[in-house]
C-alpha cells in the first residue's frame, strides 16, 4: 500500500504545479462578474442564474482539468523516460495506475471542494445565507470526475496524448448524450438498430446519472433511490474501467 501512497502524492504534486490555483481564481471573477452584471437583466432570476452559472462552471472546469492532465499521466512518464526507473522496482503497474489515477482524484477533489467554498460564499454575499442544497451536487461531480479519468487512464495505457484527449472529449460528448440515444433505441422501427442503440446505451458511460443541476437549481425533490444508483453506478464503472487499464497496461512492453 505504500507504494501506491507514494506514486499518489507524487502524481498529486507534480500535477499541483501546473498552477491549478489559477482556475480558483478564474471561477472567482467569474461568479462575481456574472453576479453584477446579470442582475438587472434577470428579471428576478438572478439567484437561480447565479447557482446555475456557478454549478455549470465548476463542471467544467473539473472536467478540463481532467482531460488536460490526465490525458498525460502515463505518456508524460514515457517520454521523460522515469516509466522505466519505476517498472524496474517492485512495483506492480497495477498500483502504478491506480496511484496514478488516486493522485489525480485528490487534487480536482480539492479544486472542486475549493470552488464550491467559493460559489458559497458568493452566494452568502449577494442573499445573505448559504445554500447547503447545491452541496449534494459535489460528490456527484467527482463521480462523473472518477469515470471520465478512468477513461483517460485506459486510452493513456496504450495510446498517445493527443488520442487520449481527443477520447475523453468524445466520452464526455456520448456520456451526456446517453439519454438521447436511448431514446432513439425506445423510438426506432429497425430492429438492428435498435438493439444496437440499446447495447451502445449499456456499455457506454451515462455521466447524466451524475447531473443534479437541474433539480438542485429549481430545489426539485432528488430521490435517495436515484442518489444510490448513481454512486454505485459511478464506483462499479471506475472499478471496471481501471481493472481493463490495468490488464492492458500489464501487457504493454516498453522498449
């Protein structure tokens, strides 16, 4: 276990470095700019504009940094050559990526946390009380943060940078279109079609099941049964998905 502690606090601190605080900063300006200069125009709206504007944000922000680092971690390894020096120690590549992939977790984790601290507090300053309601959105998001890296950490096992980038934007594109591919297959005469809308729908990733911003802008009742669902959906899919990195990541010969 403490191999893979250390690979994680190093994945950590060396992505740390690529000046992550900026971004805290960015979604700061940003909230505040949206909150003054949308006020007037929001007829009224503006506290679900402004939970709105700053959930939306953060997701995107998480997810950006998702696939910039992560779409890195192996191959940034490869090319300064330090793949070598660690597969040359008693080291599993198994506990490789998953340190590599807990490494990366915290620090958006953190970028996260730190962003949802701070779209309270704008919200404290513009209404004058907190909304702990949109805090249930935060686990969630990491959810949809842990599927999208295990996706980058399985392409990154055995493709390039660029490949690995390019994936993680086509999953995250799929995996909120997922309900409109089911309905397609729900809606479609072809019967070929449909079974393979259907096995598509299944097999690839529904990060919809993590969207809560909707219910929690509009304070709409969320289920725990639907709560539930979508964490064990979240777990059992990285699980999966960092289970494939590591058998094709075992198998891979570097040279």
């Amino acid at each position: 276990m403490h191999r893979v502690w250390a690979i994680v606090e190093n994945t950590f601190k060396e992505s740390l470095r690529q000046r992550i605080l900026n971004l805290l900063i960015i979604f700061s300006i940003l909230l505040i700019v949206v909150s003054i200069f949308l006020e007037p125009f929001a007829l009224g709206e503006s506290p679900k504009i402004l939970r709105d504007f700053g959930l939306v944000v953060s997701s995107i922000f998480g997810i950006l940094v998702v696939i910039i680092i992560g779409s890195s971690l192996i191959h940034k390894d490869i090319e300064k050559r330090t793949i070598y020096t660690v597969i040359t120690k008693p080291v599993k590549r198994g506990e490789i990526i998953v340190g590599k992939f807990l490494g990366l977790f915290f620090l958006i984790a953190v970028l996260e946390l730190g962003m949802t601290a701070i779209h309270q507090v704008v919200i404290f300053v513009y209404e004058g009380s907190f909304d702990p309601y949109l805090l249930i959105a935060f686990p969630f998001s990491l959810l949809e943060v842990m599927v999208l890296l295990g996706i980058l950490l399985l392409f990154s096992s055995f493709s390039s940078t660029t490949m690995t980038s390019i994936m993680g934007i086509i999953f995250f594109i799929i995996g909120h279109g997922s309900p409109d591919l089911k309905l397609f297959a729900d809606q479609t005469k072809v019967v070929a079609l449909k079974y393979l809308a259907y096995i598509f729908y299944y097999i690839l990733p529904n990060l919809e099941n993590f969207n809560l911003r909707i219910d929690l802008v509009y304070k709409l009742p969320i289920h725990t049964d639907q709560l539930l669902f979508s964490l064990c959906y979240g777990l059992i899919y990285t699980i999966l998905l960092l289970y494939i990195s590591t058998l094709i990541f075992e198998r891979r010969e570097f040279k």
